[in-house]
C-alpha cells in the first residue's frame, strides 16, 4: 500500500462547477496535510496546508481533513480552465524526522 | 526577491559519468530537499538536510549524495549516472528545522537524461 493514494485521473469537470479531488493516507500519526498544484513543465506550489480535522476554507478553495478516516480532499468551487493541472497531495508523517511524502497527483481537466 | 534556484536546467549525460545537479536558495532555510518526478510515481524524496552538516537519505537515495557545506547551497551527485535515473529533479527548502508544519518552497526543475 502506498502511503499517500491518489486517483490519478484525469477529472473533467466544466467551468463554474465544483472539482473534487481524493486523497487517502496509510500512517495514521501523519500531522500536516498539505495540496500542491502543478501546472505541466513548472515546478509545485503550495494551495492550501490543513492540520486538524474539519474543513478549511481560502477563496474557492476548501480543505477538508478526516483524521479518523485517514482522507484528505480539496474542493475547488467555480472551476476556471486556469485550474486545470495536476494537484499533489502531501502528507508529513508522524515519525521518521518530519518526512513529507507525496502523492502521484490527480489531473484535472476545466473545460470552457 | 528570495528564491531558490537550480542549474541546469537541462543536461545530457552517458551512462557512468558523474553528474551534480545545483540548488542554491536565499531565503537561509534551514531545511533542504532533493526529490525526483517521474510519470506514476509523483514527487519521491531523494535525500534531505535540516541544517550545515546534516544530511539524510531518503526512499531512494541510492546512487545518489549530498552535502551541505553552507545554508544556501544543497547540491546533488550522481556518482555513476543510470538510465534509470533519467528524470525531472526538484530542489525545495522550508524555513524551520524539523517542523512538520512548513510548506516547501520548489525550484524550477532540472531535467536530465541519463543515455
């Protein structure tokens, strides 16, 4: 099992709707949730970083956070063709010297 | 302005010849990482440094070195290039030592190509 889960995609969603995107992790002591975007040919950068449980909410972005679960997701409201790249979730663990681990990325598509 | 850079930015290189692979940042982080991207795999962490003096290996450091003989400066040796080493690397730095909570800050990328 890897320790950070991705669906790699790609997701197709249309301009103004609302994209999803999954993330399961494996060490349950994991403490700092992090959503990076890629856009193709550049380098990550960071949208959104989520601690505790619940949602977490910056423009039309959300961060949701179930620790119990092992889940993270981003939600993107109002989709611009501007989204559309690769979104990494990462995920420091709890043991191991603060190591943060990356997942594969999901690729997401806005049509105009 | 801060930032982190990487040189080069392309390279070509044969089979069995030593490469190193350049990150400078000028933000005196402290923390310091190598990752490699490759197709299915995402980001994959090469090795890492809290501080001068302290480096650590990562899920696949093997064929890989680093040394940090100053804050800014992180660089990264191929002691025999493979061709399985053929990838986009990725230079990135956080501010405090050993804390979970910082965001990496990435370079530009350097893609190199192992023949």
């Amino acid at each position: 099992q890897k320790e950070v889960e991705q669906n790699s995609g790609p997701l197709s969603v249309p301009e103004g709707a609302i994209a999803s995107l999954n993330c399961t992790y494996s060490d349950r002591v994991s403490q700092s949730f992090f959503w990076y975007r890629q856009y193709s040919g550049k380098s990550p950068e960071l949208i959104m970083s989520i601690y505790s449980n619940g949602d977490k909410e910056d423009g039309r972005f959300t961060a949701q956070l179930n620790k119990a679960s092992q889940y993270v997701s981003l939600l993107i409201r109002d989709s611009q063709p501007s989204d559309s790249a690769t979104y990494l979730c990462a995920v420091t663990l709890g043991t191991g010297g603060f190591k943060t681990i990356f997942g594969a990325g999901t690729r997401l598509f806005v049509k105009a | 302005d801060a930032e982190i850079t990487q040189s080069p930015r392309h390279k070509i290189t044969e089979t069995g010849r030593q490469v190193t692979l350049a990150c400078h940042q000028t933000w005196n982080h402290n923390n310091m990482f190598w990752y490699r991207q490759d197709l299915g795999h995402g980001l994959r962490l090469i090795h890492y440094s809290y501080g001068v003096q302290d480096t650590n290996k990562g899920e696949v450091s093997d064929g890989y070195s680093v040394s940090r003989s100053n804050t800014e400066d992180l660089p990264l040796t191929l002691e025999s290039a493979a061709s399985s080493q053929t990838s986009v690397y990725f230079c990135a730095s956080s501010e405090s030592q050993g804390v979970s909570t910082d965001t990496q800050y990435f370079g530009p990328g350097t893609r190199l190509t192992v023949l």
